[in-house]
C-alpha cells in the first residue's frame, strides 16, 4: 500500500515538474508544485499511520461495539478501559 502511495506521489510531482519545463515555470506552476508536494507528503504520512494499524476504532472488551481508541471508557455500557 505504502508503495504505491509512494509512486503516485512521485508521479504527481514528476507531472507538474514536466508541465513547468513545457510550459516555463511561471508563479502558478510553482503554487501547484508546492501543493503537490505538501499533498504528497501528508498523502505519505497518513499511508504510514494507516499501515501500523493505529487509525480506527478500537472495541470494547466487555459489550464488543466500536469506541474511540482515546476514550476512557464505553459510551455503550459505561466499562472503563
């Protein structure tokens, strides 16, 4: 998962590097290679965090159902953590 998100975002900054040299690197090339860039890295940062597994609910040991994995306790039948 992790490489792909890598290559898509190499891609992506590859397309708008190759549009400013046709185009001449003009102050809206600039703009959009600085946003690909800043996409590409919170796009890269967010794959890491889904890959370890740490985002998404977590579930409660007494009933089962779905909680926030930084809740104290269950909003379903009130068990602490």
């Amino acid at each position: 998962m992790i490489k792909i998100v890598y290559a898509i975002v190499v891609a992506g900054i590859l397309l708008v590097i190759a549009g400013g040299l046709a185009n001449g690197f003009d102050s809206t090339t600039v703009v959009i290679l600085c946003l690909a860039v800043a996409f590409g890295i919170l796009a890269i940062g967010v794959s890491r965090r889904f890959a370890t597994g740490v985002v998404g609910p977590a579930t409660c040991a007494e009933c089962g159902k779905a909680i926030a994995p930084s809740s104290p306790y269950c909003k379903h039948c009130g068990a602490l953590r």
